[in-house]
C-alpha cells in the first residue's frame, strides 16, 4: 500500500488495512461465502458505510492491493528514466507483484479465490482493468510512439505475464521467459520494424 503523508490519510490507510486484515482472517477461518459484510464491518469495529467508504465491494476486500498494483504498473511507464526502455521496467514491476502474490503466505488466499467463483470474475475484472491502464499510459508516452492497438497488446501480454508467473513453480523463471518473448514482440512492433 503506498504510504500516506498526511494525519488524516495515515488514520485511513490504518482503518483500511484493519479492514482488510480483518476480512481476510475471518473469510479464511470460516469461508469467504460464511462472512457477511456487517460481521467484518463489527469485527472491525467500523460502521458498515466506513467499510465501503474504503472497499466498493465484498471481492475488493481479498484484493486490497487492487488499487496499488494498478498505479504500480502505470508508474512503471510514467516515472521510468527518460532512457529506460519500458520493457525491462515493467519486467521489474511484474517480478515485485509476482513475488508478493506467489510468497507461501499467500497460498491460502489464492486457494480461497480459486474456490469462489465470484472471486475468480472479481480477480479476471481487475486483470482487464489493470491492462487497460497500463496500456493507455503506454499508449499517452509519445516517447513510445505506439498504436492503440499496440499498446492494448503488449499490456495485456504483460497482465498476462503476472497471472502465469504467479501460478508457476518457479514464479521469477517463468516471468523472465515470458518477458524475453514480450520483448521481442515489441522491438519487431516498433517504429520502423517491418513486418
């Protein structure tokens, strides 16, 4: 979670992590389908409007690092260094979701969504989100000079990357083997590559 400068902004990412730490230990203790949004929002000792003031919906409580691995991925795009070529910072990027996502820690969690089909069209809905704010930035650097096209592809490429590393026996090896083909499509698209 990126943190926050102001008083105020501190209070909330604390009452929004205790939000979501207690949501998460109560959905894996009994099951995400057993725990209503009222029970967390009481296990939290918030108000159950403070909840969604913080969280649009029940889903959105398991992926409460939606919001971050989104700007992540923009960042990526938006703050490299001006000679930085954008593949390799997105490979880094894609190698720190993995490894958050894919630490043993996480195993319950993802065994969790693997059982809830409503969280598994919450997590595919967050994946075409977060591909397409990744490619509109590609798509705003004029650096890049890409198409729409181009950019939708290659970001959906990259979202691709994170869901197949993150379920791969060796989570660091797979993303470096898809991201040496992610770089190869994209020097074979750029200006003045022919096809």
């Amino acid at each position: 979670m990126t943190v926050p400068t102001g008083r105020r902004e501190r209070k909330k990412a604390v009452t929004r992590q205790k939000i979501a730490d207690t949501a998460l230990r109560l959905f894996l203790e009994r099951g995400y389908d057993e725990v209503g949004i009222r029970e967390v929002a009481a296990e939290a000792d918030v108000a159950v409007t403070t909840l969604f003031a913080h969280f649009a919906a029940k889903e959105a409580l398991v992926f409460e690092r939606d919001e971050d691995f989104e700007q992540g991925l923009v960042r990526a795009v938006t703050d490299r260094a001006a000679d930085e070529p954008l593949i390799p910072a997105l490979r880094r990027e894609i190698h720190a979701m993995v490894r958050h996502c894919s630490a043993d820690s996480a195993a319950p969690i993802w065994h969790m969504i693997d059982e809830s089909p409503a969280l598994r069209r919450y997590g595919e809905s967050m994946r075409v989100r977060h591909a397409q704010a990744l490619a509109a930035a590609v798509a705003a650097d004029p650096a890049l000079a890409r198409t729409t096209t181009e950019s939708a592809a290659i970001a959906r490429f990259v979202i691709d990357a994170y869901s197949l590393g993150r379920e791969a026996a060796d989570p660091e090896a797979a993303v470096d083997e898809i991201f040496r083909m992610i770089e190869a499509a994209w020097e074979c698209t750029g200006p003045g590559a022919s096809v």
